[in-house]
C-alpha cells in the first residue's frame, strides 16, 4: 500500500467465464476469458459472494446484500422480475437485517440474518438482552424460482423478494447452501456427545437423488424443511450443495456426502461419511464432483473427470481410473466414522460385499495431481470446474473451460491444476477467495486489513457505534443473557 | 459424449421458448421442442456450448398427447410448427 502506486493489488474484484447472463458483472453481456477486474465502487465492501447457475448474491462487510445476474426467476431479491441486471444492486428489502451468510443455486437465493435492526433498534436494553451464550442468529430468508419447493415456504411458488422461512424463525441457523433444486440449512449446535441428537442439518426442494437426506426413498420433493438423517454424535461445522448433491463436514474432520452418486455409484439418500483418516476442514461440490481439502491442505477429489465434459473418453469410462490410496504402507487402518450405513450403497449390477464397496469408494476418492506438497489453503468449485487457492498466494484451476472459467484466456480444458494470474502482483499478506458459479468464476481479493464498517443503531434511550467485522465481533459485543430475541410482531417482508 | 441422461419428468416446460428444458452447467439451458420428442429425437442441446443431454422418455406419451391437443383444439394451441 505505501508503494503509492495502486491498491488494487491487494482489493478487487475479478471475475471471469460465462457472461451472458450479465453475471460477471462487466455491464456487458460477453464472456470474459481472463480474469477481468471490475471497476464497481458499489464492490468496494464487498466482503463475501455466492454464485449461481448465472447470478451472483454479493454480501457487504456491513451485513448488506448486492445481486446482479439473471433474474428471470426473481432470483436478484429486488421484487421483480427482469431477464437480467448488469450493475450490482442493493436489495433494500434486506435493509432492517444484518446479512451475515448468502447461498445462490441454480435460480433461487438464501440469506441468513444474523439480526433484525428493526426489532432491535425498539430499546438498548432489548439490544443487550442478545446472548452470547445462545450464539443468536436470526433467519433464512428465500428468494426466486420455488418450483421444487426449495424456498422452503410450505408451496411451490416462486418469490421475487426474499422471503423469511418461518420453520427457523425461532432457531440459530448459521448457514445456507443452495443447490440446483435444493437448499440446505445449517442450524447453531448446542450440542455434543454421543447423546447429541445431533439434528442440525435441514433439507428442502427436489429430493429425487437423494440429495434432501430425509431418509425416504425416492421423494420427488419437500417444500417445508426436514430434518437430515444420519448425523447422531456429529456436529457440523460446514454445509455445501451444487447440483444435486449435498454435503457436510463434522468438527471432528468427517466428510458426509448425499445426493446424486458420484460417477459409477448409487445416489444416497442419507448422508454417507467418507472413509478416510484424514482431518477434512472444507469440501466443495460440482454437479459431478467434489473436491475435499484436509487441514494438512492437501486436495482430494471425489467422482474425477466426467464423461462427457473432462478427459479423453478412455481414460473416463475406466471404473479403474486413477486408483488411488490414502495408505501409507501396507498395512490397513481403522476408519473414523462408523461404516454402518454402507448397505444403502451397493454399486449397480454387482455383487460387491459392503467392505468391497468401502475400499472401492475409497479408491474413488483422488488426490488432485501436480500439487508438488504445495499447501492449499481454500478451495472453490464451478458445476465443470475447479479452484484451489495454495497458502503462497497461487491460484490454481482445471475442469471444463469452454466459457473461459477457468481464466487461462482460452477455452480449452484442463485436466489438471495449472496456474491462474489474476494479472497484478499480490502482496503476499493479501489474501484471495475464490468463487464459482456454474459456468463462471470470482475473486475476491483483500489486504491484509479488513474493512470495517461503522455502525449506527438508533434506539430509543441512545446512538451506539459499533465496528464490525463480521458477526463475531458483533456476538462480541452484545452481553449476557440467553433468550434470543422473539420477532412476534414481526411477519416477514 | 452426452453429458447426462436426465427424464423427462425432470425437465421444465418453458412457455417462452416453448421447449422443455434442463439446466446446462454454462448456465443456460438444455432444450428440446415437442416436434423433436414426437419425432423420436433424444438429443437436447444447449445454445451456448458445445454439451448435449439424453432425454429419457416415452415416444408414445407425446403423440398421444398430440392426439388429445387436436382434440381439444382452439383454446390451447400448442406449439405445432
Ligand atoms: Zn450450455
């Protein structure tokens, strides 16, 4: 920054890919082949993003919303319907709510508030009264196409502006995925142990792969919230959903996956742990694959290359693609997590043993070649394709490059990590994130200070002025005791 | 290559492009026309990219369902070319 040259080596938006959908944000409805920063002072706070099928929900460090995108769904949350935005826009209708998480799917929306500045600005007593002890966070609220009742709102209607879920209204949800038709719902844990009734995870929308983990067989689709089965003694930490997958990463490193089976296996409709000794921290989900990354930042990938998209046909069609072992020697160790649900994940027209079809999936799951040890620190994933973020500032992506996502300045695909520039020099304490939609990419780039944003509450006895990063300084700063807030009078927008 | 084989039932009528439709992962969309379902045609292809879907249907299902359509016709023209 002393430099005096240019700061945006360090912030900045970049996006790249499919375009014509105005998703990339350029104004102009063109694919972008490199990574092309974006010159939007509305950017400029803009502290998270979550990407769709061809819209992008943008949350600011002051809890606000942006979308751009197509909108044909009402998936933009700006209350109408429009085939596309060129400019980030406000949503306004969020404007009493403090956004602190966003999911895009394929065409609807899902933001989490972590508080209501309209019911809390009523006393500074009431303000005060937020626990944190209770870790409150407020509501989910759902926005554009509801056709597989994936809003969560009881119907089938679609919603051109968000609209709170009024199954969580009294619960602590900390986040939100969404997924093609689906959408998933992480709720605070309370709980640990083995008596942990471990009930965090809710699933609503198409459930016909299995991917709403509601443990019924074949149910086309839910449109009020359900609890996912399968998690007892398991708190979960992470959600993720792409496509017609679902998955869940437990605080002990445990990797579940449900949904849609990844190439050459079943769907599972109840949540499947990955059998592995690693310590996994992060997965993300394609509409093909996954890619899980171990607190060691090593990346491994689940379902490879998918016929019809990656990889020469030869190569793909092979079950025994890419075999690889996570044993060091020969000798076999114990898996963390129980194996018991095995027996719903028989592989198609073979007389596999359940132990057989453990080892088989295992071998399924791959590293990603060509990382040389390099430390990965974040990972990222499109419906085709693939980034990795390495803890020396190296962007790194393979998979399906037809639209340019991959930001190479062509598009060929690659069938293996090869390095992306994002065309300036970063400052080594700059820190990247990488954001995929389904056929288009963005990074995020910040410094190494993070913007902090002032703000003013209006209550009735005072003005009070807080700094907020995120929202756990914000649980910081609210005291003592556990009820969280009740929004009674409050009905939603 | 296909890139998936997806049902019928899986995809969406869309009135606009009078097609059914499925999401392509560009992030436009997989479609195929009615006239194409009648004539036993099982390629739905996207506009945008190079990828094509399998739709998994019963040929049978869309000729009745033309048959019916001529039956009642006049209130709701389908698209027939
Ligand atoms: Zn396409």
């Amino acid at each position: 920054m002393e430099e005096g040259e240019k700061d945006e080596s360090e912030g900045g938006v970049w996006s790249w890919g499919a375009g014509t959908d105005g998703q990339l944000g350029t104004t102009i409805l063109e694919d972008e082949h490199f990574p092309k920063l974006l010159h939007q002072p509305l950017l400029s706070s803009v502290s998270s993003l979550a990407c769709g099928g061809a819209h992008v929900i943008a949350l600011t460090s002051a809890g606000k919303v942006l979308s751009w995108g197509r909108g044909n769904s009402g998936q933009l949350g700006h209350g109408e319907v429009v085939s596309n935005a060129l400019y980030p826009k406000a949503l306004t209708s969020l404007d009493d709510s403090f956004i602190t998480h966003v999911a895009a799917g394929w065409s609807h929306s899902a933001f989490v508030s972590g508080l209501d500045f309209s019911a809390v600005s009523l006393s500074a007593v009431f303000l005060k009264r937020i626990s944190v002890e209770s870790d409150y966070t407020g509501c989910v609220f759902t926005c554009g196409d509801g056709s597989f009742g994936q809003l969560g709102h009881g119907d089938y209607a679609s919603h051109s502006s968000p609209v709170k879920v009024s199954c969580f209204i009294d619960q602590h949800v900390a986040k939100v995925a969404c997924g093609m038709r689906h959408s998933l719902v992480l709720l605070k844990g309370h709980c640990s142990g083995a008596d942990c009734p471990g009930n965090q995870v809710y699933g609503f929308g198409s459930g016909k792969r299995g991917q709403l983990g509601v443990n019924i067989d074949r149910v086309k689709s839910v449109n009020v919230p359900r609890l996912v089965s399968g998690f007892e003694g398991e708190e979960i930490v992470e959600i993720a959903a792409n496509g017609d997958h679902s998955a869940a990463v437990s605080v002990d490193g445990h990797v579940y996956t449900w949904g849609r089976g990844f190439k050459g296996f079943d769907d599972a409709h109840t949540p499947q742990c990955l059998n592995s000794t690693l310590n996994f921290t992060k997965i993300a989900l394609g509409w093909n694959h996954a890619l899980t990354m171990s607190g060691e930042g090593e990346v491994y990938m689940l379902g490879g290359n998918h016929p019809g998209v990656l990889g020469d046909p030869q190569n793909t069609k092979s079950e025994k693609h890419l075999p690889f072992s996570m044993h060091s020697g020969d000798q076999k160790r114990q898996p963390k997590c129980r194996t018991n649900r095995l027996r719903e994940f028989v592989k198609k027209d073979s007389n596999m043993t359940a132990l057989e079809f453990e080892d088989f999936r295992e071998a399924n799951l791959e590293k990603v070649p060509g990382l040389d040890g390099m430390k990965i620190t974040d990972i990222a994933s499109g419906a085709e394709h693939s980034f990795l973020f390495s803890e020396h500032g190296e962007i790194k992506t393979w998979g399906w490059g037809e639209h340019g996502q991959l930001g190479l300045g062509n598009t060929s695909d690659q069938i293996s990590p090869v390095t992306v520039s994002l065309g300036y020099d970063l400052n080594e304490a700059a820190s990247i994130r990488v954001f995929c939609g389904s056929g288009f990419t963005f990074a995020l780039g910040s410094g190494s200070e993070l913007p902090v944003a002032v703000y003013r509450m209006e209550s009735q006895e005072s003005s009070t002025y807080f700094g907020i990063h995120d929202a756990l300084c914000w649980k910081a700063m609210c005291s003592a005791p556990k009820a969280p807030p009740k929004f009674d009078n409050y009905e939603g927008m | 290559m296909s890139y998936d084989d997806v049902e019928i039932e899986d995809m969406e009528w869309n009135e606009e492009l009078q097609a059914y439709t499925y999401p392509c992962p560009c992030g436009d969309l997989f479609q195929i026309t009615k006239e194409d379902l009648k004539l036993g045609e099982e390629i739905a292809r996207c506009p945008s990219c190079s990828l094509y879907i399998t739709v998994i249907y019963n040929i049978e299902d869309f000729l009745a369902d033309s048959d019916k359509n001529r039956q009642n016709k006049g209130l709701q023209p389908v698209a027939v070319a």
